[in-house]
C-alpha cells in the first residue's frame, strides 16, 4: 500500500462532525466508573452496553444493580446488554469449574421486577476461534469507548486495576449510529438469545443459525454518511474534510474494513506513530507496514505491557499453568522484534516502551498517527483480532489540532508507568525463565505449535 493511496482511502471515509468540546478523556478505570454509574443514573431514553463480559463480582453488581434502579426509576428507558454467547455461560479461566456469569443473570433477572435484557452474542461456533469484541456504551447522545469489560480489576473495584482507555464522546449521531447497528445487525439475529432468562438454547443447536449470523456480520457496517468520493474537491466538501470528525468502523474475518484502516493509518504516516497493545503480536500486515514506515523515516513509539503487567501472569511462586506461559510468550517476540530492529533503536526512530506499575495489569490498544489520526479499538492489533473476533473501533480525524491537549493529557498518563527499552538484551530470553515456562515453550518451538498459539490466543 503506498502512502498516497492510504491517505486518499482515509480522506474518502465517510466521517461525523464532533465538537471539541463534546471529548473528554478520563485518566483512570476508578474515574471510568464512577462516569459509567454516573451516566446510567442521568440516562432516560436508552442505555445500550456491549462488552465481552458483565462478571459476577462487586464491580459487576454494582452495575448491573444501577440498571436495574435506572429502569425501576424510568419504565420506559430502552436497556440492552451485549455479551459474548461463549464466555457468559464459563467460568473464569484456570479457575475452579463453575456455571458462567449467565447462571447469575438470570437469578438477577428473579429478584427484580424491571427487566434488563442481557443478551448473549455467539460470533462463532466455539470461543476459540471468535467472540463478541465490540466495544462502546452508549447512553441516550453520549458514547463512553473503551477496551475495558466490567469487573472488578477492570472498573477499579478493588485493591488492582487493568489500564486501559476511556474516552467520553457527546454526539447524538454517533450513538444513533452504534444503537442502530445492534438493532439491526445483531438482535435481530436468530443466533442471537437473552442469558436472563431461564431457558437458554444449547449452541450445538444454533450451528447452522451461528454461521449465518458470521456471515451477515461480514458485510454489515454502520450507518453514516456517504463517501466523500468527489476528487477535485468542492470548496464545501474541503471544509467538511478539515474539521474534527469521528467514523465508527466494525469488521470482523479477514480482509476486514477495520483490517484495511488500521494498514492505511500506519501507511499514511509521514512523521510519527504512536502504538498501544497489551500483547506484542502483530499480524504480518501490520509488521509490513511499520517495516514500511520505519524505511519512510517515519518515529515509531510502541508501549506494549512488561510481562508481568499481562493479565495471564501468573507469578512463579504462584505455581504453573499452561496458560500463564503467554506472557513469556509475547515477550521472546518482542525481544525478537527489538534485536531485528536494533539499529533504528540505537537511533532512536524505534522507541519500545514498557508499562508497568505494580501487581495491576495493562489493556491499552489504539493508535495516535501524525498530529490528525486517533484510533480508539478494542482491536488487540494481533492475528485473532485481524481474522476471528469482531471487533470494531472510532477513528478520531483531528486535522487542526483541536484535541492536542486532551492527547497529550491521555499518552503522560499512560507513558506514567513506562520504562524504555534501549537494547533488545536488557529483555529476558528463554534460558532466564523459570524451568515450566522455559519447557513448555522449547516444546512449542519444535513442534511449531508456536505459530498456531500466535493466532488464536
């Protein structure tokens, strides 16, 4: 993809005009929620929620109890909960066998006599290989965006957190737009079933209505303004272009709409691109373009999580499962990447940069491309986003700087925690780790199960 042809595709996209002052950046998952109960209690037409998952924990009651008072107080407020078909009816894992999150919807849904439709979103057959990743709450005009699910660590209940980013968008447009799409695209499905009820279908019987629903997910979109497709451009159509907009993008499978912009953000870049995820594992599209960019003379800066900020850590006194060998994983590829790209390191044009604070975990993804481009994604930018889940993202155009302040307040308040990796040494490798890890790993190496695990977890 070469740099003229990306920029044109991103100036083509179709865009809604936001109000600076509409954008509020929130520092922090404690602020996250309390801004999140804040705004189910001021709502009055509609509260829309889509996350993986509403977990049965404190975090998770208190906000499924300020639903069930909103809608006790307001009868005719429109409520619906999204979660992922596949993780509402497990439990956590590594854990102890337990029935789900669903198991307590519907006892919720018994003792209170409002309803809150909590509805369960299978995107594959199997959670393996897809899941609902769709993130954004809408309620009534305003849009709260961020990676996080609702628990505990993730809403700062208690003693941990999980970083992640929480941006506060006020556009009636916007939300009319995310709440149209899930009433089309997604409740209207047949694959699609409420978990607060007590009679929920097996998904052995919904193979067939599961796969249909994928396939209609593939060319479902959101709806928004035409294309700005008129090249000369009219005088008119140039000054829509230079105001600040926002376009919601969704996509799930290969070869995605999301796919295609996340590759023509970092193909349109010129001088600088800022990188968020929490688990170093670019598709190759993506390693492509940033090899691209890097030959362009373009500054890269990546924060990705130290292992032990992984939320599949699990420390080596803690005892061994399989599971916790991903961060380590994720680690010896990064340590890859950085010895491939020492040079550019030394430089200074490549910057990676460690997040770590304490025993709390790191979840931040997105992109920040030039001073005009900001992309807030539940999108992990690793091969399962790019070809199993659905996911989608906002893509903020900024071309007059309007909200520089708000992001440099967002990227201090993460580079808080950050240390910079100056050689692709000061990285552990296989030998440094503990003896299960440094087998297990050294297993997948020759088996090259290593490869499959990089795309599907």
């Amino acid at each position: 993809m070469t740099f003229f042809s990306a920029r044109s595709a991103l100036m083509r996209l179709p865009r809604i005009p936001l109000d600076p002052d509409g954008v509020t950046i929130l520092d922090s998952a404690a602020q996250f929620r309390s801004t999140l109960l804040a705004q189910i209690a001021l709502a009055r037409h509609r509260i829309y929620l889509c996350s993986l998952y509403l977990q049965q924990d404190e975090a998770g009651a208190e906000i499924l109890q300020a639903l069930y008072a909103a809608k006790a107080a307001y009868p005719s407020l429109d409520i619906r909960i999204l979660v992922d078909w596949h993780r509402a009816q497990r439990g956590l894992i590594g854990a102890a066998k337990q029935g789900g999150n669903a198991l307590w919807y519907q006892e919720q849904s018994r003792l209170h006599a409002a309803s809150v439709p909590i509805y369960g979103v299978p995107v594959q057959t199997r959670e393996l290989f897809g899941v609902l990743h769709l993130k954004g709450f809408v309620i009534d005009d305003t849009v709260l965006y961020s990676g996080a699910s609702l628990n505990n660590v993730y809403l700062h209940k208690q003693e941990k957190y999980r970083h992640d980013r929480y941006i506060l968008l006020k556009n009636s447009q916007l939300a009319d737009s995310m709440v149209q799409f899930i009433g089309q695209h997604i409740l209207g499905s047949a694959a699609v079933h409420r978990l607060d009820v007590a009679e929920i279908p097996a998904t052995r019987g919904m193979r067939r209505e599961i796969r249909s629903f994928r396939a209609d997910l593939k060319a479902a979109r959101y709806l928004l303004p035409q294309e700005n497709r008129s090249l000369p451009m009219s005088p008119q159509t140039a000054s829509e272009l230079a105001r600040l907009s926002v376009t919601p993008i969704v996509g799930v499978g290969k070869n995605n709409p999301l796919n295609r912009c996340i590759c023509q953000l970092l193909a349109a870049s010129s001088q600088q691109i800022t990188i968020c995820t929490p688990y170093f594992n670019f598709p190759l599209a993506v390693t492509r373009e940033i090899n691209r960019a890097l030959k362009r003379g373009v500054r890269i800066d990546i924060i990705v999580g130290d292992k032990t900020a992984n939320d599949f850590y699990i420390p080596p006194e803690q005892g061994f499962k399989m599971i916790a060998a991903l961060p380590y994983l994720y680690e010896s590829k990064l340590r890859q990447f950085a010895k491939l790209h020492q040079d550019q390191l030394t430089r200074g044009q490549l910057n990676l940069h460690l997040w770590r604070d304490g025993e709390n975990t790191f979840h931040l993804k997105g992109l920040w491309v030039d001073q005009d481009y900001i992309l807030l994604t539940g999108n992990n930018l690793n091969p399962r986003a790019f070809r199993l889940d659905l996911e989608n993202a906002l893509l903020i155009h900024d071309p007059e700087q309007q909200l520089a302040a708000k992001k440099q307040q967002e990227l201090a308040s993460i580079y808080r925690h950050t240390k910079t990796v100056s050689h692709y040494s000061t990285l552990e490798k296989l030998q440094d780790y503990p003896p299960e890890v440094r087998k297990l790993l050294s297993r997948l190496s020759r088996s090259r199960l290593d490869h499959l695990a990089y795309r599907v977890l």
